[in-house]
C-alpha cells in the first residue's frame, strides 16, 4: 500500500497499459478507477494511441455509467468520435443525454450527420429544438461556446425565495455562483451573486441587491473578443444575449481556457509562418497537410531571398574588389532578423494581450526608436573592436560594417514595431507580421545599405 503512494502518473498509466496489453482488463479498470476523470480520460487517450481503439472502448465501457460520461467529456473530440463508433446507439444516447449541454453541442458538432440524426430523433422536442439552434451558431462565435444551463430569477422575489429555487435548480446548473434576472419577455435585467443572496436576510427583494451594471456578450461576438472579456474582468461566467438583449445562455471559465490555448496556439503558428487553422494535434496531422500549412510562407520567403539575390547582385562590382565586404553580410542580415523579430514579438504579444492599442503607435514608436540607438551603439561598438583586433581588417571596413549596423538595427526596430500595429489597423491578424516578413525584409535592407554603405566609405564605383 506504501508503494502504491508513490506511484507517479506515468508509472501508474505504464501499469494500465501493461495490464490492458495482457488482457487483464479487471485488474487495469480497478486501478484506472484510483484516477480521477480527467486522468483517466488522459490514460484512455494514451490506450488509444499505444494500443488500439478496440482496447479503449473496452476499457470505456468497463467504467461505471456516470464515471464514463464525466470520462467522455474530458476526451478530445477525434477520441470522442472513436469511442462513439464504437458502441451501442443505446450507449451513445446515455452519453449525450447525461453530458452538460455545451459539452452535448461540442460532441454533437464533431459527429456525422446520420449519427447526430439518430440521436436527435430520441430527444424531447423541445430539446431537439434547442439543440439545432445552438448547432447553427457560427462556428467561434459565443454562441457556440455557451449553455443554457444557467440559474434565472425574477427581481420580485425574495431571498429566501431565490435560495429555494436555487436548491430545486442548482444540480442542473454549470454554475450558482451567479445568478441572472430576467425581466418579462426573457430580457437580462441584472445579475446577483450567490453570496449576496446568502448573507442577506430572507425577506429582501433580489431587486434591492442585484447589480445592473454587468458585463455581456452578444451571441455572435468572436470568441477571441469573449476570452479578451474573461481575462479583463477574470470573471466565472458571463452572460449571452441576443440582438434584443434576450438572455440566451452564459459562457463559463472552463470553456473560454480552452479558446485562449487555440487562439495562443493559432498566434504561435502564425509567428512561425504555419497557415492552420485547424485545432488538430501536431502528431495526428498528415505529412501532406503539414506541407500545405508551411508551403505558402516559405514560397514567399523565396521569393524576398530572390530579391535579395539581385540585389547583391548589382553590387556584384563591389564585393569582387573588396573580398572581406562578403564576409560581414550574412552577420548583419542576422541581426536585421533578429532585432526586428524581438521587436514584433513584443509588440505582437502586447497587442494580443490589451496591454497596447492601436492609439499608442507613436508611442511605440518613440520606443522603439530609443531602443535601436542604444542597441545600434552597443552592436557595433562591440564589432567594430571584434573587425579592428581579431580580424585585422582596415579602419574603412570596420567603419562601414558598424555604420551599417546602425542603420539596420534601427530600420528593423521600427519595422518590426510599426508593421504588427499597421495589420491591428487594416483588420489583419499582428501574428502574420512575425519572424517570416520580419526577417524578408529586414535581408533586403540589410544587403542594400550594407553594399551602399560600402561604396561610399570606401569609395568603389558600382
């Protein structure tokens, strides 16, 4: 028993998979059932990806009824739609009639149709009605994200009243942390906590204490602008109304978390020059589609590098009558990249989290400016002692790399401040002005100013 508490995870889901392998599914469903939901979701996921679908749907079927619902849940949803095509229509329709309602929406939106109509047909007409119209959300929209299972009051009733319904209603709820009062007509008149409710005396108003300055999305808000809302307020739960300002359903914490880390991953791709948009996992990605996403940028980025190429190409004159000029050019095309990509990074970021508005362009700017001129001094004094005493190189050449350095530090500084708040400004996603574009352009740069430079310190004639 002492050995067993000290198991980690991962020795405990080797155990699992072990048992599994041999057939001894008795033995591994009694030490799976040790693990809470959420890790035994994350071992059925590792059974499907180590073994095969078949021992997983043994296993999930081996788990009790209401564990294998909070299991199913916690599934992603290609796994989801593994294990449904697995088992009995009968067990499906436990499954999505037990499920909370956003996650009934998330499974049903992955299934076919003919599955989706064959559980449809078994539900209550009133929630087959339901059902299809949360179906016809935009996809990414709040209304895609959120539940109609939520606590309602009326403004008329008392707090003893408002407890007692929140006791008959509260099981059924993704949250009673918050209640919303509805006027007639369904319209959100304010929200109350529940710990108002709770410390106020049993025959006040819910009128007196409710709050009417709240926070709210509409249902077809993006569900980028939702999570910007979450973070902001760091609220559990926020309500959904339509164009009439109906209250149609709340989107809580637990779901928006899972939004940041697709929109924080969509961002990360993008900064990289992936074009996915697609929230499937690196390993289960087909080679072809993997391709596809990174092909565009990179015929892009030969496209800059052809540009580049000519225009070394036109100081071709130059660098034959001074050799050691060739040597310098891939340390500044370097730097250009890399200061500029610093520099949109941070911009990038700042913008994504609200900590930068489009309003503080001259600011960032100003910024920026002042960062490259003490990043330009410093680089360059740093190579022109780098060309001067190890390298051996005259005083004209040192001179003109570190004068070039200058140059294209700053040049990559602004660029790679300005161009993330100029996309904010055309509607463009910040992410797309990354480390790719960055470093297209700061190479062009860097090689015309560096051969420009060259030519005139040193007096060649192109």
């Amino acid at each position: 028993m002492e050995n067993e508490t000290v198991k980690s995870f991962d020795e405990i889901m080797q155990e699992i998979l072990v048992m599994v392998e041999e057939k001894e599914y008795v033995k591994a469903r009694d030490l799976l059932l040790k693990n809470n939901e959420v890790d035994i979701a994350e071992i059925l996921e590792e059974i499907l990806e180590e073994l095969d679908v078949d021992a997983a749907i043994i296993m999930f079927r081996m788990l009790p009824k209401d564990v294998s619902v909070e299991v199913f849940s916690y599934l992603p949803s290609e796994d989801q739609v593994d294990i449904i095509s697995g088992i009995t229509e009968r067990e499906i329709s436990y499954i999505i009639e037990e499920l909370d309602f956003d996650d009934k929406i998330d499974v049903l939106e992955e299934l076919p149709a003919n599955v989706v109509d064959k559980i449809l047909e078994k539900t209550t007409k009133e929630e087959r009605r339901l059902i299809n119209t949360f179906l016809n959300y935009p996809e990414n929209s709040a209304g895609s994200l959120m539940t109609p299972d939520y606590i309602s009051l009326r403004d008329n009733m008392t707090v003893g009243e408002a407890l007692a319904h929140i006791k008959k209603e509260g099981m059924d709820s993704e949250t009673v942390y918050t209640c919303y009062v509805k006027e007639e007509g369904r319209k959100l008149e304010g929200i109350v906590s529940l710990r108002s409710l709770v410390i106020h005396d049993d025959n006040m108003k819910v009128s007196e204490l409710m709050s009417t300055d709240y926070v709210y999305v509409n249902v077809y808000d993006d569900q980028e602008e939702v999570s910007e809302a979450f973070k902001k307020y760091g609220f559990l739960a926020i309500p959904v109304v339509d164009s009439e300002h109906r209250l149609v359903g709340i989107i809580t914490v637990d779901d928006i978390l899972d939004v940041i880390e697709e929109e924080t991953t969509e961002d990360i791709e993008r900064m990289a020059g992936v074009m996915d948009g697609s929230d499937t996992e690196y390993l289960d990605m087909g080679v072809f589609r993997h391709a596809k996403n990174r092909l565009p940028w990179l015929i892009l980025l030969s496209v800059s590098l052809m540009i580049t190429g000519s225009i070394i190409e036109q100081f071709e004159a130059t660098l034959q009558q001074v050799v050691a000029l060739t040597f310098y050019l891939p340390l500044l095309m370097g730097t250009g990249g890399n200061t500029g990509t610093q520099a949109a990074t941070l911009i990038i970021r700042g913008l994504s989290l609200g900590d930068i508005e489009l309003k503080d362009t001259l600011k960032v700017f100003w910024k920026e400016f002042r960062v490259s001129i003490i990043l330009g001094i410093v680089l360059s004094a740093f190579n022109f002692a780098k060309i001067m005493l190890i390298d051996r190189e005259s005083v004209q050449i040192a001179i003109t790399v570190c004068a070039s350095m200058m140059a294209v530090v700053i040049f990559a500084k602004l660029i790679g401040g300005m161009l993330p708040m100029l996309a904010k400004r055309l509607g463009i996603d910040p992410a797309l002005m990354a480390t790719p574009m960055i470093s297209s352009l700061t190479d062009m740069v860097s090689s015309f100013v560096y051969l420009l430079m060259a030519t005139a310190v040193l007096g060649i004639s192109l």
